[in-house]
C-alpha cells in the first residue's frame, strides 16, 4: 500500500509540475497572441470541434497501424511529432533565461533532437514522464490560450465522454494503450512504486498493484490542465481562486479514482469533473 502511494503522489506532482510549467507558457504566449481569449471567454469555440476531430483521427490511425503490424513506423513520426512540440515549449522557456542569443537558439535547436535520441534508443520512465510533462504542458498552454472559458468547459464535458466512451465502450482506447506499450511509443505517464521498475515489463491488462507502477495518459494530464490554464487567464490577477482551485479540483479528483478504480479506466471523466468543480468554486468565492 505505501509503495503504491508513492506512485499516486508521483502522479499528482506530475499534474502539479506540467500545470506550472503551462502557466508560465501561457503568459508568454499571451504576450505574443493579437487577441487575448482571457477577454474573449467565447473566443475559442470553433476549436473545440477541431481538438475532437484530431484525436479521433489519430485514434483511428493507430489502430489502424497497429493492426497492419506497422508501428514501428509509426513510432518514429509520433517521437519526431514530441520532438516539434518540445522545440515550440523550449522556444518558450528558454527565452526566460539569461542567456545570449547565440545560446538561445543552440538550446532551442539542440534540445529537440537530445529527447529524440532518447525516445528512439534510450528509452526509459524517466525520458518518457519529462517527455510526457513537456508535451502536456505544451499542449495545456496553447489550448488553454486559444480557448475562451467557456470553450474550456465545453471541451472538458467533450472529452469526457469520450473517454469514457473510448474505455468502457468502443473500448479502442485500450487497444491503442495496448499498442502503444508494445511499441515503446511514448503516450502514457509511467509512475513506479521503485526505482528499478523497467518500461519493457508493462502489461496494461495487468492490475495496478501487480503492474508496479501506475499509467496515465498524456492526456489525462494535458486535458484537464487545458482548464486550469483558461481559468488561470480568465481570472485574471486573481491567481487565487482561479488557479489554485481547479488544480486542487484535479488533484483531489485523481486520489479518487486512484481509491475506487483498479483496472483500466477512462482519467477524464474523474479529472476533468474535479477542475470543473474546482474553477465553480472559483466563481462562487469570487463573487462573493
């Protein structure tokens, strides 16, 4: 019970980190952005249909790959894929350092191609949960900007339902989490109860317990935080309640599921329904 606690914590972190990491892209990209979805809560509903179509698509093709036994192909494109979006995040962090143009653009260039290296032949929990917060927390700033608040809350019904559509219906998610583990495509949070815990062990029909570690999609750590950042920006300086809430909404929200779900099971409907709790809280505080 402790070593799986340990994993539980090392997952809320994982959450809390990436959510951080988000903010302080978002307010970089805001800067650059001609319009501010913070003042447009409705700015960003064509977006959300586009954020649908997109994962479904990407769902369909690999299973589609998967089933033609081509995933190694496919391996390569996604990791390149994670490789631009750790270009566009580090074009971002690294222009807070101080450090010289010349410097810049060797961190920006150089960092990208390091990660790919790794993903392809140095593969382990540790590359692929740094991968997997520099990916969400990418994902989390520019979805969190794009999108109006009331676009956001929109998209965390959207997905949920989907997801749970995904698991406990279609049940293609877990043959994409199937493949994806045999694969070595990185696409889920691997949080080990010990430090020895080897990636290639993982069986996603074996229960947490057994599994010695837990997964969590990208997603489900990307999605959620989608929110946390439209309601970071909604609020404005009010960085409590509107920060704080909805992140303490998702983190409560993942200890639960952690205590009632013990096979594969859909993140979203669990995280996204806690952040949304949290940003009415926010509201009601707020105004009163």
């Amino acid at each position: 019970m402790q070593r799986k606690l340990v994993s539980e914590i090392g997952t809320a972190i994982l959450f809390v980190i990436s959510s951080l990491i988000a903010v302080v892209m978002s307010l970089e990209l805001e800067e650059i952005t001609p319009t501010h979805p913070s003042s447009n809560p409705g700015a960003g509903a064509g977006y959300v249909i586009y954020f649908i179509i997109a994962v479904v698509v990407m769902s369909a093709l690999i299973i589609f790959v998967a089933r033609k036994k081509r995933m190694g192909i496919l391996r390569y494109v996604f990791a390149i894929s994670i490789a631009f979006v750790i270009f566009v995040v580090g074009s971002l962090l690294y222009a807070l350092l101080p450090i010289t143009l010349d410097e810049y653009y060797v961190l920006v260039y150089v960092t990208p191609f390091i990660f790919l290296y790794f993903l392809l032949f140095r593969q382990n929990w540790i590359i692929i949960n740094i991968v997997g917060i520099l990916t969400s927390a990418g994902l989390a700033a520019i979805w969190g900007v794009d999108l109006g608040i009331y676009s956001a809350v929109v998209l965390m019904f959207v997905f949920a339902i989907y997801d749970y559509i995904a698991v406990y219906k279609t049940k293609h998610m877990l043959d994409i989490a199937r493949a994806s583990t045999g694969s070595q495509m990185p696409l889920f949070f691997v949080v080990p109860d010990s430090r020895g815990f080897e990636t290639s062990s993982i069986d996603i029909d074996t229960p947490g317990e057994e599994r010695g570690a837990i997964l969590i999609g990208f997603g489900d750590i990307a999605i959620p935080n989608v929110m946390v950042i439209s309601s970071f920006l909604y609020g404005g300086s009010l960085f409590y309640p509107y920060y704080i809430l909805p992140l303490l909404g998702g983190i409560v929200a993942l200890f639960i599921m952690f205590l009632f779900i013990k096979r594969p099971a859909p993140g979203l409907p669990f995280i996204n329904t806690g952040v949304l709790i949290g940003f009415g809280l926010a509201l009601l505080l707020a105004h009163f």
